[in-house]
C-alpha cells in the first residue's frame, strides 16, 4: 500500500501459459459490464490479450517478485505457494476493483453535495451508497491482510484450503480469477468469501480452483456443492450457472465463442446482468453452459 511507483497492467489471469491457450489472433472475449441513461448493458468484447484482465493495481517490481513462483514454472496443484499465490492474486485484484469502485461512488457523492443535488448534513440514497462502498473496501481490504498478507508475509501457505476439480477431455475455452462473497452467509463479523479460479492447462485439461479461509471453507462448502460434488457435463453446466452468478473476470475463447448462436449469447448477457441489477438467479437453461 506505500508502494509509490508507477503502476502497471498486471495480469489477474497468466498471460502466458493460459491466455496462449484461450487467445486467437492474440485476442479474447470478456465481460465487459457498463452503464448508461439506459441502465446496465453488457457486452461480449474482444480484446487484446495484452489488455485482457489487467489492473492497475501494482508496481512492476512488486507484480514480479510476488508471483514469481506462480508465473516461471508449471502450475502443480500439490504446491501450496503456487495455489495460495494464485489465490492472492485474485483477491488483489478484487481489492484494487473495490478501492477503485468506492473512490467513484465517493466522488460521484461530492460532486452531488456540492451541486445541492444532495443534502450536506443529511441522510441521501445516494450517500447511503457511496457509504456502503466504502464499507466494503475496507472489509476487503482488512479481508486480505488479516488472512492473506500475513500468511504471506511469514511463509505459512497452508492458512488458505483449498478445494481442487481437474477437468479431463476439456478445451480451452475459458479462465476466470475472482474473489466473491456468499452475502447470506455470514461468517464472524464478515460474509463467507470465496476465490474462484479456472485455470486451463493443457489442449484438454482445465483446473478449477476454490480457495477459502478454513471457516469460510466450511460454511460456503454447502453452497458450492453443486459444483464439488457432481461429475461430468452437468458440473461443467452448474460451475457455469456460478460464474454467471458472482463472477465478473471471464475470459472466453473467440474460437468458442464464435460457436455459440445469437439466441444462446443473448440469453447468457440477460441472466448476467439480472444477477447484477436484481439479484436474480440464473435461470435453470441450457443455454447457460459456458464449456
């Protein structure tokens, strides 16, 4: 945090070794969420994969050493550093998107008071909201150093659980890293929270990951049963449901992409944006596989 170089593009998802095997034409499909006077739009957008996933919350120098043993060798999943690392990753990202989202909710408020729109001394939706993002990036913020950054920091890997599904006869189609919370589980003073990472690794093997605390493990473990303890193309189909549900950072294959019709990509960007607007379910449909 008092770091004061220049920040960098860092890469939420391993540029090398999987976007190569997403990218064609050195480009992705992401999510790309936005609003207007017309409320939420999201769009499938191709992007460079130079750009795909990046934020700019660290330093070249920091972005390097810490996931060093993360971004020089293979990833196994019996490496405690290299799961925790992965994990770290994603919640760092997810804490600069927080900062960075409660800074503009924070400035869009001011700019408000300032204009008479809102009241200075008094309660306002709109300052009710700015107040609520705030709250969250500092939970988020004391989320990942009490249980990440401390770990780190003394060498003990093994204060993050993890929970491990390897996909076999899968292509490359699509990687996430993302951290989301359990917001009806409640967990001490916080909400169960949850690291999700999609990992391909190979031209048919692609790993999925789920990184808690121990008593987030345990109490977000029902909620995620659907994916841990089934098999097989109906897997694939819930794990799908969930990222559509609580993940914003997805990265498609064009390839695969370009293979989904009209009808089934519309579907998909309106069970996205419900989750977001309305807090809807995913809809029980086919056509929400995204494997």
């Amino acid at each position: 945090m008092n770091c004061n170089q220049e920040p960098i593009r860092a890469h939420s998802i391993q540029n090398s070794g999987v976007i190569d095997l997403i990218a064609l034409g050195g480009h992705v499909v992401a999510f790309r969420p936005s609003y207007s006077s017309e409320g939420l739009e999201v769009e499938f957008k191709l992007v460079g994969r130079n750009h795909a996933s990046t934020f700019t919350g660290l330093c070249n120098e920091h972005d390097t050493k810490l996931f060093l043993p993360l971004d020089t060798k293979p990833l196994d999943v019996t490496d405690r550093e290299q799961l925790f690392l992965l994990a770290y990753r994603s919640v760092t990202r997810e804490l600069h998107a927080v900062m960075e989202g409660a800074i503009k909710m924070q400035s869009g408020y001011l700019s408000r008071v300032e204009r008479g729109i809102d009241p200075e001394d008094d309660f306002s939706p709109a300052g009710m909201r700015a107040t609520q993002h705030l709250m969250n990036s500092y939970l988020t913020y004391e989320y990942r150093a009490v249980n990440y950054d401390k770990p780190l920091i003394s060498g003990n890997f093994d204060a993050i659980e993890h929970d491990i599904v390897l996909l076999e006869n899968q292509l490359p189609v699509i990687a996430v890293s993302s951290l989301f919370s359990l917001d009806h589980i409640e967990v001490d003073d916080d909400v169960a929270r949850v690291v999700l990472n999609v990992v391909p690794m190979s031209s048919d093997r692609t790993l999925v990951v789920f990184s808690y605390t121990p008593a987030d493990r345990r109490a977000a473990k029902p909620a995620l049963d659907r994916v841990l303890m089934s098999q097989g193309a109906y897997q694939k189909y819930e794990l799908s449901r969930l990222i559509l549900s609580r993940v914003e950072n997805v990265l498609l294959s064009p390839t695969h992409f370009n293979a989904w019709d009209q009808g089934k990509a519309s579907r998909i960007k309106e069970a996205f944006a419900g989750t977001i607007m309305n807090q809807l379910e995913v809809p029980d449909d086919p056509a929400m596989m995204l494997f």
